[in-house]
C-alpha cells in the first residue's frame, strides 16, 4: 500500500463514535440504512408553548458509563456527549488509553461546538438573578465552546495539538479537514476529531421559530417533519449530539493492523460573504467549498460518485446547494448520488457534519447509500438523485461531505475508499 498521497502521508480513519438521536455508533448506521427518523415531541421540557413542539433529542442518554458521577454533573451536556463518542470512536479503533499515553505528544484533539454548554450559563444565571444564588467558580468557564475539547483531552491523555473549532453548523466538518492537516504536515500522529452541540433549550427553540428557520405543522406528525429537497419543505428540525472520529497516520494504522475504514484526501473552507443566516443565492460559496476541496484532494470532478449534502431541509439552503452542486459539477451532477441525513437525524448544528461525515465513511466502507427519507413531492429546482425513501447499494470510490454555516461558512471534506 503507498503511504503517501500528493506528497503527504495518507490519512487513515480508523474509529468512529456518535451520540445521536438515533444512539450510537454502530446501531446509528444500521438505522439510517433502515431510514428511521429519531424526530419526535420534545421530552426534556414542557414545549406546549411552542409553536414547534418537535426535535430531535438523544434519549436516555447516561453520561457516567465513562464519566464518574460527580465529575458529570460539573460538566455540560455537550462535553458529556463529546467524551463518550470520543471514547467509543477510541474503543473502536482498537487503541487503548494505555495506546495512547505511550504517544501522547503525538496525539491531537480537533474538536469544536458553536454554542458550548447553554445548560450551565442558563442555570447560573437563573439561580443569580432569581435567588441572588453566587455562579459557582466552573459555571462560566465550563459553558464556552472549546470545554468539550478540553475534556476529550484531559480524559484521553492527548498532549498534542489541542484545536477548538467554531464555525457553526459547518464545525463538525472543518474539524475533519483541520485535523487532516494536522497528520499532513507533521504536527500529530493520531488525532481525536469531531464536533458536538446540545442546545434543545425553550429559548433557543423561540430564538430559531422568530428566524422562521424551524419546520412547522408537524407537531403531530414529527417524523415527517425533516424532508430535504422535497418540494414541500419548510424549515428544519433541531437536533443535538456528536460525533468522532479517530485519523491516524496511515503507515502507522497499517503497522499496528487497524480497520481503516476511509481515507481523508481532502479539505476546503469558504465564505459567502453575504447575510448571517441567509445562504448566498447563487450558491457562490458552496461552489467554491467544494470545488477547492476536490483540488486539494488532487481530483476531477468527475471521480466523485456521492455528495451527503448539508441538506438542511430548508426551502432556500436546498435549491442553493442543489444549484452548487449543478454548476460545479455539470452534467456529471446528474450520475452522482446527493442525500440527506439530516431527514432522519434533524440538524445537529455544530455536531452535523462530524455525523454525517460518519455516514459518508460508512457508505464507502459499505458500499450502501442511506435514504433521504421524507422525499415525496419532487422540486423542480431540486432535481438531482437524492436517493429517495430507500437505501441502495452503490459502488463508491470517492466521496464528500458539505456543511454550511449560520454566517455563510462553508466547509467540505473529501473522503476516498480504501
């Protein structure tokens, strides 16, 4: 096997991990093959004032299988779902924490949120301005966003480059690129990627249906709620979760015998330059993403056979992306595969695109495309193969992974089967 890629040592992923409204990894992919929706009504608060009742929450979710109990409940939500996904991306890899204190100068951490732990601000807050209650001494410190990094570190043992990333809705997938780069260029070994978000708040529920952002009218209905590129489209579901994914060395993942199960070959980043929550309506942005991403990786456009788009299910992001997508690629747009996963796992925000960058690795490792479910009506401007309803088996050799962020940053990565 050559070790080297464009002048670079090749980029091996060898373990994955996820928190998800689906669960974890390797049951989350086993269900989005299935194409089951984890939308439903919100339980972990009352949503009867809302005009959207429904997300995608993780349930039964149980923090202290790999978090001592005290330790947890200093911790925000999303640093609790960070180090467990991050532990069983590590579990998975086949590397041990043992493994990895023998190298830990040489093992990285890259992983960002947008919005970090709103669990702890918003409870400090409350208690100081409702009873006069002092902020306990971690309350502030613990609820910024690189505190899930810093706990996947801590925990792990990493003493490598430790990177926090936010770029909101685009951060899971510049962590993979970023991390790529790290392994690249000398500065790790092994590095621990991924992104994370848990802000399924009344608030930040309100915050997104002012937007009119949200899906409406399907309270009693939720699972049919997320529906990318179907002409009936409204808006997007909330989700929480996180996923990881341990990049080693290739030479290094071949020595030691590990599973590889994809190739990260390449990276870019752009901006839209043009409106906080509104995508550039030529799809600009998105275009360039991905176009220097399949530059970085050293190939046509024609050699790529499936997008997992960002998909958000939003009337505007959809019919822009799809257009990226189409002036990009041309008439090679129309024999390439496009789906969505965020129809069955809703939006995840700063967790998106490292879950989806899962399922795109899984469906070069599988061979299997999942669904886009919901796909009922057809969009004349939305008109690419969207893999509609039903998994399928295809043969894939290169892949990528879009994500598009609130301020109009993009990011897409660029996976290769091995």
């Amino acid at each position: 096997m050559e070790l080297t890629r464009n002048g670079f040592p090749r980029v091996a992923v060898t373990g994955l991990g996820a928190i998800t409204p689906l669960g974890r990894f390797p049951g989350l992919w086993e269900k989005l093959k299935a194409g089951e929706s984890g939308v439903r009504r919100i339980q972990s608060f009352d949503p009867s004032q809302l005009e959207v009742q429904i997300a995608a929450e993780v349930i039964d979710f149980d923090p202290t299988e790999y978090i001592e109990s005290k330790e947890a409940r200093r911790m925000g939500r999303p640093a609790q779902f960070a180090v467990t996904a991050a532990l069983d991306a590590l579990k998975d890899s086949g590397m041990t924490l043992e493994d990895i204190h023998e190298i830990r100068e040489r093992v990285g951490v890259d992983f960002g949120s947008s919005l970090g732990a709103h669990d702890l601000a918003q409870q400090a807050s409350f208690n100081f301005r409702t009873h006069g209650r002092r902020p306990g001494p971690f309350s502030l410190i613990e609820a910024i966003p690189n505190i899930p990094a810093h706990h996947v570190s801590r925990v792990t043992g990493a003493i490598g480059p430790l990177v926090c990333l936010s770029t909101a809705c685009a951060t899971g997938t510049h962590t993979i690129g970023d991390a790529m780069n790290l392994i690249r260029y000398g500065k790790a070994d092994v590095v621990i990627a991924g992104g994370v978000e848990a802000m399924i708040y009344d608030y930040g529920i309100a915050g997104f249906i002012s937007m009119k952002g949200l899906a409406t009218g399907y309270n009693d209905n939720p699972t049919k709620a997320s529906r990318p590129f179907d002409k009936n489209r409204n808006g997007f579901v909330f989700g929480e979760g996180s996923g990881a994914l341990i990049l080693e060395k290739m030479d290094r993942a071949v020595a030691r015998g590990a599973r590889i199960y994809a190739e990260v070959i390449g990276m870019a980043s752009s901006s839209d330059a043009f409106h906080v929550a509104a995508p550039e309506p030529t799809g600009m942005g998105a275009r360039n993403a991905m176009k220097w991403a399949i530059e970085d990786a050293h190939l046509d456009v024609t050699q790529i056979n499936y997008v997992n788009t960002h998909g958000s299910s939003t009337p505007a992001n959809d019919s822009v992306e799809t257009r990226a997508i189409k002036d990009l690629f041309k008439d090679h747009a129309y024999k390439l595969a496009a789906n969505s996963t965020k129809s069955m796992i809703g939006h995840l925000l700063g967790g998106a695109g490292a879950v989806e960058g899962i399922a795109t690795i899984m469906s070069l490792y599988d061979q299997v495309l999942h669904p886009t479910i919901n796909y009922e009506t057809p969009d004349p401007e939305c008109d690419l193969d969207y893999v509609p309803n039903v998994a399928r088996d295809a043969k894939l050799q290169y892949a990528m992974s879009n994500s598009f962020g609130l301020g109009g940053q993009n990011a897409c990565a660029v996976f290769g089967r091995v």
